[in-house]
C-alpha cells in the first residue's frame, strides 16, 4: 500500500484519514443528541467538552485532508452511468461541505453564546463571535439542519458503498479498505 493515491487506489494516508474520520463521525452525532438532551449539570458540560473537541479535530482533519486532496490523484470513479458518478461526487462534495460547515457553525454557537471552550480541557478556543443572542440562534439553526442532512446523506453514501461491494461485486469498497 502506497502512501500516494493512484489512478485506481486510494494511498495509505487518504484511507487513514476516511476512517479515523468516519469514527469520530460516528461519535459526534448520537455525542451531540446526548448532551444536548442532558439537563444542565457537571455531565453535560464534560458532555458538552467532548462533542466541541471532537468536533474541532474533525475540522483540523478535514482540513489536512482536503489539502492532501489538492496535492495527490484522485482513483478515477468506479464504473457506473453519468448519473450514477455525478450522484457520488455531489454526495462526496456534500460530505466535506458539512464536515467543515459543522464545526464551524459548532463554533459560533458557543463563541455567541459566551461560552468559551477548552479543547480536551486543555486549550483554550478563542470566541469568533462577540456575544449576540440572534447570532446564536442563527447558528443553531445551521448546526441541526447540517446535522440531519450529514445524516441523510451518510445513509445513501453508506448504502452505495455496501450496494457496490455486495450487489455489483466492484472494487469500491475494497479500495478504500486496508
Ligand atoms: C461505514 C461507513 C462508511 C463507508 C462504508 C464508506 C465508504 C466509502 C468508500 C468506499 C469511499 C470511496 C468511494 C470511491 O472510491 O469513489 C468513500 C469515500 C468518501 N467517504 Fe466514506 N464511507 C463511510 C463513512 C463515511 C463518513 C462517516 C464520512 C464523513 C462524514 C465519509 C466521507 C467520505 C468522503 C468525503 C469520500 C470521498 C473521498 C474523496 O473523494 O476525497 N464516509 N467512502
Ligand atoms: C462534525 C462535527 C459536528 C457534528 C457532527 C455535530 C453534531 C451535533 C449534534 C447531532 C447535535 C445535537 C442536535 C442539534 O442540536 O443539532 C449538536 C449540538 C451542538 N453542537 Fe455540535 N456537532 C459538531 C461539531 C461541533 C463543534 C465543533 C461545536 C463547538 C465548538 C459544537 C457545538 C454544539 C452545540 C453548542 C450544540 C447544542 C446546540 C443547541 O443548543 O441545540 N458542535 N451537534
């Protein structure tokens, strides 16, 4: 396995950064519901630590990932109809579109709420928004209609991915694998 991408693989550092961040993905969410849903007290705050520093790691992989993106190749799409490949690279566009637009609005909730956040109650995230009560609700607004259109659209890319491996026997699945 290859550190750089191919023409037809995905290299070693684009699947390591798929993974680790489709797990913390996968935390993030039911993370978010929990804590939101918690009446205020300790466990909610610790709650609330945990979703704002994984959600802030995601934004520095994305990052590190979409600059590792302009620098290597992309695998060619799988084998399919126009349609079919244009479905997918809207759904991966999507993807990175809300998994910057997540932590970002994440962000401007606690900043415009004067809430300032300690990444792993260790370092100190600065405010970028003063306090401001309509910005806030704003943000929110952003926040849970990310959050339900990450979930839709993971369902359909989750769905594609298995489709592929089980139905169609193709290598898409197998080339983002280890
Ligand atoms: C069980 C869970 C998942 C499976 C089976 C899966 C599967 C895949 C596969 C097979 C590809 C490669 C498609 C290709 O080669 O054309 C891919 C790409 C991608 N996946 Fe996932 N994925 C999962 C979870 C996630 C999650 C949680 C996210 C982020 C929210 C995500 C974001 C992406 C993105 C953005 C790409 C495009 C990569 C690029 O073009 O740079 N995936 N996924
Ligand atoms: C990819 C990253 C993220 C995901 C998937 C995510 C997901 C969620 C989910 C599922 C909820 C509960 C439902 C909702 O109220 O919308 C939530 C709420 C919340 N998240 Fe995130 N989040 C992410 C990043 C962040 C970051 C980085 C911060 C702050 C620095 C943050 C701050 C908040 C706050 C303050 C709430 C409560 C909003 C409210 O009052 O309703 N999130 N998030």
């Amino acid at each position: 396995m290859t550190l750089q991408n191919t023409s037809d693989q995905w290299g070693w550092l684009s699947k390591v950064f798929h993974w680790i961040t489709a797990v913390l993905i996968f935390i993030q969410i039911p993370l978010g519901y929990y804590a939101d849903d918690l009446k205020l007290s300790p466990l909610k705050i610790d709650m609330f630590v945990w979703h704002k520093s994984i959600g802030m790691l995601i934004l520095m992989l994305v990052i590190l990932r979409l600059l590792w993106r302009i620098k290597t190749t992309i695998p060619s799409a799988i084998a399919g109809t126009v349609l079919e490949k244009s479905l997918a690279a809207a759904a991966h566009y999507a993807l990175y579109c809300l998994m910057l637009a997540l932590p970002l609005s994440g962000w401007v909730i606690s900043s415009a709420a004067n809430f300032p956040v300690k990444l792993f109650w260790l370092i100190p995230l600065p405010a970028i928004s003063g306090p401001d009560e309509s910005v806030k609700l704003l943000a929110t607004e952003v926040h849970e209609v990310c959050v339900v259109t990450l979930i839709l659209i993971l369902i359909v890319h989750i769905g594609a991915a298995f489709r592929h491996h089980v139905l169609l026997h193709d290598n898409a699945l197998k080339r983002m694998w280890f």
